[in-house]
C-alpha cells in the first residue's frame, strides 16, 4: 500500500495494531485507537491481519467506535484481496448501518463478486 498524504496517524507496527484489536475497547486509552490499528494493518498485508479483521467483522459489539473501526476493516480486507471475506461481507450487506452495507457493497465489487 503506499502512503498518501491522508495517512498522517501516528504509525503502528504490525503488533501494535493486532494487539489494539484484541483489547477490549473500554481498556484503551482513546476508542478511535481500532480504526487506527485498522487503517495501519493495510500496510500488512498476511493470514495474521485476515484473521484479526475477520474477527472484528464478526464481532457483535455495538460500540460506536467498533463499527466505524468495522467498516475500515471492509474496505481493508477488499483492498488486500482477501477472497475468504467473501461470505463474511456478503452478510453486511443485510445490517442496519447504511455506510457498512455501502463500504460491503463496494468491497464485494472490488473482490470480483457479481
């Protein structure tokens, strides 16, 4: 991926992002923290970043924060060709998030999805 003068958060590693994603939202210091760690694991592209964006996909927490943080994580997974998405965001398409069902919809276009 490369940089774009829209990427001004402060860098994460690969570990730091996977580790923001498995603490729980009301332990980290600002909410926002799961888009961040999101955003920078486009830069990471492997097995270990599919599962963890996956999981967040699935997750049934409501946080405001977790779902801004699960629509990055769409247009993340579709960015970095994760056909095993698939079924995950075909899901979406049916939730009450009007900008979730427009980034899966978008998502599932870029994976080749008719």
């Amino acid at each position: 991926m490369t940089t774009s003068p829209f990427d001004n958060l402060p860098l994460l590693t690969k570990k730091q992002a996977l580790d923001i994603l498995e603490t729980p939202i009301n332990d980290l210091r600002l909410s926002s923290d799961y888009y961040k760690a999101v955003f920078h694991l486009a830069k990471y592209p492997s097995l270990e970043t599919e599962k963890a964006l996956l999981k967040l996909l699935r997750s049934r927490e409501t946080h405001n924060a977790i779902n801004i943080a699960r629509r990055k994580a769409v247009e993340v997974l579709a960015r970095i060709n994760c056909q095993s998405a698939i079924p995950d965001i075909k899901k979406l398409l049916r939730s009450k998030d009007p900008f979730l069902v427009e980034n899966a919809s978008w998502a599932l276009q870029e994976l080749g999805v008719s």
